[in-house]
C-alpha cells in the first residue's frame, strides 16, 4: 500500500524542483503515473467537467489579459486589479480563477491575490498565444470541428464531409476557410513554423548537397517545398547551403504565398499540390506535414500528380508524424520521425 504522506513530501519535493529530479526515463515514467494516479483518484463528476475546459480556460486566461496583467505584477496580483484589466465583473472572475488555479493556471497566494504559474508564462509566449488561437480560437478554429467529430463519424462512409465542416456549418475546407479569416491563419502558419523549432529538423538526417545537390547547374530546380506555407524550409535549406546552385520553388495557395517569408532565390508558386506538378525535374519535391492532413485516397492523388514530373534524379521527401502499427510506448508518442523517401522517376515513394 502505498504512503500517502510520503507520496505527498516526495511530490512537493518534485513541484519545488521539477528540472533536476530524476533521469529522463525516470521524469517520463512519473509524469505518467501521475497522470494515472490523477485519473483514478477523481471522481466520475471531475472527470466530466475536466474534459473540455482546460483549453477554454487558457483561451480566457489570454483573451482577458488576465495572465498579462498576472505577469505585469510584481507579486501576486488582487482580484480587483485583475477585474479592472479584463472587464470582467469580480463575482465571475473569481469562479475563473478558481478554475485557472485547479488547472495549474495561477496560484492563490492568499485569499483573493494570485500569482502565475510556469503554465500560464508558457501560454503568454507568442508560440503558445497561436497554438491556443490555432486549437480554440473564439472556439471558431479546431474546437468546433473537435466537438462535431461525433456527428461526422455517423455520416455515411461515403460522405465528404469533415468535421471541420461540420463543426464551422461551411462546405469550404480548413485551408480555404482560413483565406477568409487572416487573423486565425496567421497564426496558424506561425504555429506551424514554430511548434517544431526546438527538434531536429530533416536537414539534419539528410546531407542535402552531398545527396541532392552534385552535378547541379544554375538552371535546375534543387527543391520544391509543396504546400509550404510561409516557406521557412526554404529558409533552413538556404541556411544550410548558402550558395547553393539552381532555384528553389515555394508552393501553395497564392493568398497564403502573399504572406510567406521573402528568401533570396526562392521563387513562390500559386499551385494546387491535386493538379499535375507544373515543375518538372526537380531535385526534389518536399511534402512537410501535408499528408497526415488527408485520407490515403487524396495523399495518392496528391502523390499521382507528381510522377509525370519526376526526372530520373528527382525525389519525393516526405516529412511528416509517422506512427508505427504497433502502438506506440507512451515515451515515443510524442516524437516525430523523418520519413525521406528516395523515388525513382515512377514516382513510387
Ligand atoms: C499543415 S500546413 C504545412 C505547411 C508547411 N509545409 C509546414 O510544414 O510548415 C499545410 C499547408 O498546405 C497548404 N495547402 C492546403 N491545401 C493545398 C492545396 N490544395 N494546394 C497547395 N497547398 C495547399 C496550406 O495552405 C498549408 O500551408
């Protein structure tokens, strides 16, 4: 039977200081168990309000300057302070800041007065501002299509429609709809440039100039980033070979290229990655994080549209979430594999 006290002095010594405790095997492993242990302790009714609020809760944290006017503090920060910053009456704010403290979000230092925590300073980063704006924006961006997933799994096996769809009441896309709401899409191309930063990138498994780049001359096309969003592969693959010889082609939407990054020698394509690839010969057609967005019929459309372009040197790199059929120890889910697949000019990947 396991010692509640002594479980509890362990733990605050843990929360006092979480960066030196243990081996990262060891971290990961209590990270798990505590999050089991949390699930088996609470009662059926926690479990239920838990569910769908933490991202609500971060998204009102943000949206009512309440973390901003937390961290602008120079200690814990009064009730008041907080309800004249956020406009939000105190009777209200308080059952807020409840719930922000449960979820780890500020801490009561005493009664009415609050502190940040190291949950909500992350969520004041501008990464996290747009990885909270991507998922739950207004509840108008993944959220609505996250609570109608139920009703599209019931949709007829042949129905097109998404969740998204279903989610937004729209027959457009995600990526269409985006067009039409900028702010959401800026930060989601912000997101996707950032939420990988920290990782080792393709251009670290793969010597691209040594594997792609011999023999090149001025007029070939050494890479083309399909459906690249703002282009900031471009920029990594001129930063990793600076005088790289031929042309690099930046890919997608043209409303999504207007805001794409200015890279020297990166030409920017308005092209729809479905129709056959107008640039022939390339080096190599790059597809980052395009295909886990699709079922494997329009990843093989996607795919199809490329062969007729294929030249006998030209490959198709693949960068995406690849998962094993064997599920996954809960250590490696979070990790993301580089699939560099090398083709030959059938196109097969
Ligand atoms: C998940 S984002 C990945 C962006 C970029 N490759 C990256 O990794 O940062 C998917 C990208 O595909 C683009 N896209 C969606 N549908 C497209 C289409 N039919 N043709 C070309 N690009 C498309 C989107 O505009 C978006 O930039």
């Amino acid at each position: 039977m396991a010692n509640p006290q002594l479980l509890i002095d362990q733990l605050k010594l843990l929360v006092g200081t979480p960066d030196s405790y243990g081996t990262e095997e060891q971290r990961h492993e209590i990270k798990r168990l505590g999050r089991l242990a949390s699930n088996v302790l609470e009662a059926p009714f926690e479990t239920m309000q838990r569910l769908p609020l933490p991202l609500v809760a971060a998204r009102i944290g943000q949206d009512c300057h309440v973390f901003s006017t937390l961290a602008a503090g120079q200690d814990s920060v009064d009730l008041d302070t907080i309800s004249q910053a956020s406009g939000l009456e105190p009777r209200i704010l308080e059952s807020i800041m409840d719930y922000l403290c449960n979820q780890g979000m500020a801490v009561q230092a005493e009664s009415h007065r609050y502190l940040l925590t190291p949950m909500s300073r992350l969520l004041l980063l501008p990464l996290f501002g747009d990885a909270v704006t991507h998922f739950v924006r207004s509840h108008d961006n993944c959220l609505p299509g996250f609570t109608a997933l139920h009703r599209a799994l019931k949709e007829p096996r042949d129905s097109t429609l998404t969740a998204f769809q279903l989610g937004q009441h729209t027959d457009e896309d995600f990526y269409t709809w985006m067009e039409t709401h900028p702010t959401n899409q800026a930060a989601f191309h912000r997101f996707m440039k950032a939420q990988f930063a920290s990782l080792p990138t393709w251009l670290d498994v793969l010597d691209f100039k040594t594997e792609l780049g011999c023999d090149a001359e001025a007029t070939d096309v050494m890479f083309v980033d399909v459906g690249g969003g703002n282009g900031s592969q471009c920029a990594g693959l001129r930063r990793a070979w600076p005088d790289m010889t031929g042309k690099m082609i930046l890919q997608d939407k043209p409303q999504v290229l207007e805001r794409a990054l200015q890279v020297e020698g990166v030409e920017k394509m308005g092209h729809d990655f479905v129709r056959e690839q107008p640039v022939k010969n390339a080096r190599a057609y790059y597809f980052r994080q395009i295909m886990h967005n699709y079922d494997d019929d329009v990843c093989i459309t996607i795919l199809k549209a490329h062969i007729g372009a294929m030249g006998n040197h030209s490959v198709i790199l693949i960068d995406d979430k690849v998962l094993p059929d064997a599920k996954p120890p809960p250590r490696c889910a979070r990790g993301r594999v580089h699939g560099c697949s090398q083709s030959g000019h059938e196109g097969n990947v």
